[in-house]
C-alpha cells in the first residue's frame, strides 16, 4: 500500500510538472535613457519573448511601496509616468504572469531625475568705464522655467557677495554712487529649490566696473577729438598766454 501512495504522488507530479508553463525571464527597457529632466515623460516597456500572449505585466519600484499591474493581449505593454517628479526616481523591475504561471523578475533599469539649470547671462548699465559717483546696475538673468530662485553677484576680488530673491527669471544689483570699492569684476549665478532639491547654474561671465575720473570726462566732453593728455596740454598753453 505504501509503495502504491508514492507510484501515485509521483505520477500526479509528474502531471503537474508537465502543465505547468515556463515563461521566459522578461526584458525591461526606459526612455529616455540617460538623464530625465524633472517634469518630462518617461516610457517604461516590459517585453517577453516567445509565443505567449495575453496575461499581465506587473512593474515594481525599488524603494517601493510601488507596484502596477498593466494587463496585455500582447507579448509586451508600457508604464507610462508623465511629468516625473524625484518621487518617481528608484529601480524598476517587471514580471509577467498568466493564470496558470508566472516569470521571473526582469533586469533592473533606473530612473534619475535632474535639474540643469543654464549658464545665466550677465549686463551693466553702464557699460564698460564709468564715471565715480554714477549709478552703476548689473543685471543677472536666466532663462530656464524654474523661477522663484535666488542670483548672487559675486565679486573675483575680494569678499564682496550679494543675494537677491526674484521671482522671474532676472534681477538687477544696484550701486548708487561708484567708487574705488566697485571697481573689479563681477559674475552672478543662480539657484533655485525644486521640490526638496537645491540645484545652481554655473558661473555667468564676467562684466568689468573700470575707474573713469570725472576730470578727464570733463576734459573729454571739451574736446572730444583730442585725448585727455593732449586736452591738458591746450589748457596749460591757455592759461600760460594768458599771464
């Protein structure tokens, strides 16, 4: 009787064994493929080979809790994540299953979501020489879509910094009246917190505050042929006739 009930277990597992359906490991793609930007869509494909179709493809996410289950009349189907955000970054995997069996988990591909922010662009007003005591404004500005940020104008000399919130995508630093203190060169960045991430553009080019003194303006504006040099020269000559 014994040997009768192991003939019979192992007959049924035999049965069983050959019911049972092998499916092949899944292939899981993304894309894009390198980089996401933050707010882009992304196509993740889970395929299998062979001929089986119909079933279900299950997609999980590493750290989790995620898990989708997309049901197909294919041999492949996609996740579909629109507008991604840093939530939807992790380690994706895919299985396929059908009633009777299910696959092994696929491959891992990966979801790094980023922020690049460009070189911002950098202007003064005036430009170039300027005259002490003058108004001098330096316009930092950017063009990216995250705005509500901050630009910091930076000094290459010295420990000069200032910070300025804006909530477009520009914002201007303001010396009321030159002096030898402004004279240098100057750069801004920018940087802007999306959801919980901090990111900052690179270095803007520099711009130049150069020393221009109110004499030779003067002289200049006299005779605006001649340089200063020769301008002092003609008023020393002046001034000798005279006596």
């Amino acid at each position: 009787p014994l040997l009768d009930l192991l003939l019979k277990v192992t007959s049924l597992w035999v049965v069983m064994s050959a019911s049972v359906v092998h499916l092949p490991k899944p292939t899981i793609t993304i894309q894009p493929t390198d980089l996401v930007m933050w707010g882009q869509d992304v196509q993740i494909t889970c395929s299998i080979t062979g001929g089986e179709v119909g079933g279900s493809f299950i997609f999980t996410k590493t750290p989790g809790p995620f898990t989708q289950t997309v049901d197909s009349s294919s041999n492949s189907t996609i996740l579909h994540i629109h507008q991604v955000n840093f939530t939807n970054e992790g380690s994706y995997q895919c299985q396929f299953q059908r009633a009777d069996s299910s696959s092994v988990f696929s491959d891992y591909v990966n979801l790094n979501v980023t922020v690049i922010l460009p070189k911002p662009s950098i202007a003064m007003d005036p430009a170039g020489v300027v005259t002490f005591g003058d108004l001098i404004a330096i316009n930092c500005s950017i063009s990216t879509q995250y705005l509500g940020g901050s630009f910091t104008l930076q000094k290459t000399s010295g420990s000069f910094t200032k910070t300025q919130q804006s909530s477009t995508n520009s914002s201007t630093f303001r010396f009321l009246e030159a002096n030898d203190n402004h004279v240098g060169d100057y750069r801004c960045y920018y940087e802007t917190l999306v959801e919980y991430k901090t990111f900052t553009s690179p270095l803007s080019d520099n711009v130049t505050v150069s020393r221009h003194s109110s004499l030779s303006g003067t002289l200049n504006d006299l005779w605006p042929e001649q340089n200063s040099n020769a301008a002092c020269a003609m008023l020393l000559k002046s001034l000798i006739s005279f006596n």
